[in-house]
C-alpha cells in the first residue's frame, strides 16, 4: 500500500470502522444549469466491514463517465515514484531526526515507538514529516484498518470498466505538500500526530459515522475546528491551500455536459474551508443524495 496514497490528509480523516445502517452518506450532486457534477467524500484506508460502501456512492459512480481523484492512483503505486518520495522523504545529507525535534519530543517519540517495539533508530533517517506518516498507518493497522480505501476501490473499478481517469493535483504536487507538512516547525507535526494517535482509539466510532452519514457539521466539529485551532499552518496547507487550488479545475467540469464523479478525503468536504461551502458561496447548487 502506497503511504503517500494512506495519508493523503490528517490522520484523523483517515479512519471508520464497523459497517452500520444509515439514511445518508457523504456523497453531493452539484449543479449549474443543465451540467452536473458528483463529489464524494473518501476514506483513504478502510477496514474490511466497512463493504459495502452506502449505496449513494454507487449511485453517483454509475451516473458518471469520468471519475475524478485527488491524484493519478496508479502513479503514486509505482516503484519508481516510491523511490522518489523516500528520497525527498528521508535523510540523505548525514542529518538525522534528532537534529530536528526538541529533546522533549524526540524523548516523547522515542518512549512512544518503545510501547510498539520499534527501536527509534530503526526510524532515524526519516524526516519527521514521513514519520508522521508512518505512525498514522501502523496504528490505522493495529485497529484493523487493512483493506483499500474509497478512492482505491473506484479507481480500479472505474479503470476496469473503461471509465476516464482524471485527478486534481498531480503525484508530485500531492509528495510536495505531503512532504513539507508542519514547514519548519517539525515538533508541531509531531506533537498533533502523537496527540492524535492517542484519541483515535475512542474517536473512530463518532468519526465514522459522521463521514457514512455525510454529517460535515459532525466531522468539522470532531477534526476540523480543533485541527485548525492548534495546527493552523499544517491545516492551512493541508486543506485550504488545496482546497483553493481544486475550486477552478471543479468549476470548469461545471461548465461541460460530461458528468464527474469527483472523490476526495471527507475533511476537504467539512468545515468553513471545505470545497462544498465555497461551491454554494459561488452560487452552486449543492444537494446531498
């Protein structure tokens, strides 16, 4: 599994788990005249009792010709485009993650790699921003999170069945943001992943269910507000600055008879940033299924 594709947004967009029965899902038709559009909100790693997905995500798959990713899949899959994010992603110039975390945080780390018997020298070339990373899916693992996310199982559906393939930002836009995540304050980045970490396991429920049933109120409130309030620049960059740049490739598709099936982490989809809002500000008609 591809981790730049697992955590293509905060970690605490990243989980649901247990299958449960719902009136709604996360899944919007946005129209413009006679043009209309799908956008689904997705979870990037899944696990198995989450199939099937809510039968309005099917319904939006099976109106569209042309789905619509964050990124080109099947591009961030290859080997070569691994190597090229653990170069970017790792130390190669003698430094090493000590050099860049506060002795308070790096000890943090360290005790927290310790509960899971991880040596923290076996993660002493990784930059924290792939540290990040990488605790995000061993914990994800741990709750049982190991099958395909949303955005996965359309994007080898939809290739199977001869559907076009499009996406929103290109493999190296997505590793750019991915890889720069916190700027320079590393210890921010980590502080928020270990603090996040510990919350999950009693956070997954609510979050969950807020992403089946396509409560945004729910979810901005549970991730959004406090992501923002003690992580502005890592939110800013995350979500508002892509959100930003997504808005005129969307409003574009509008303007065309073809119907996309746009699918995107659920936190790009909530709060007062979210493309849905800025959609109905540009006077877009946003309906949910």
């Amino acid at each position: 599994m591809s981790l730049l594709r697992s955590f293509s947004l905060p970690l605490v967009a990243a989980v649901s788990i247990f299958t449960a029965s719902v009136d709604a899902a996360s899944v919007w038709k946005v129209t413009s005249g006679d043009h209309s559009l799908y956008i689904g909100g997705t979870i990037h790693i899944l696990a198995p009792e989450d199939y099937p997905l809510p039968e309005e995500y099917e319904t939006a798959y099976k109106q569209a010709s042309t789905l619509v990713f964050e990124t080109d899949m099947a591009a961030v899959n290859t080997v070569e485009f691994q190597q090229k994010m653990l170069g970017m992603m790792t130390y190669t110039d003698g430094r090493s993650l000590q050099d860049d975390l506060s002795e308070q945080n790096y000890s943090k780390l360290e005790a927290h790699l310790a509960q899971r018997g991880i040596p923290i020298a076996q993660m002493a070339a990784m930059k924290p921003s792939l540290i990040s990373i990488t605790l995000s899916i061993i914990e994800l693992q741990g709750l049982g999170f190991t099958s395909e996310g949303v955005d996965q199982f359309y994007a080898d559906k939809g290739s199977k069945a001869g559907k076009t393939i499009q996406w929103l930002e290109t493999p190296d836009e997505q590793l750019s943001f991915l890889a720069n995540l916190g700027g320079d304050d590393n210890d921010a980045l980590i502080e928020y992943t270990l603090r996040d970490i510990k919350k999950m396991p009693t956070m997954i429920g609510d979050m969950r269910t807020s992403w089946r049933e396509g409560d945004m109120q729910k979810l901005a409130d549970l991730s959004i507000v406090p992501f923002k309030k003690d992580y502005a620049q890592i939110y800013q960059d995350l979500i508002v600055t892509r959100n930003a740049n997504w808005m005129p490739h969307i409003q574009d598709m509008l303007k065309t008879a073809n119907v996309e099936f746009i699918l995107v982490g659920a936190m790009h989809l909530a709060g007062e940033d979210s493309v849905l809002k800025q959609l109905k500000a540009q006077g877009y008609s946003v309906e949910k299924l």
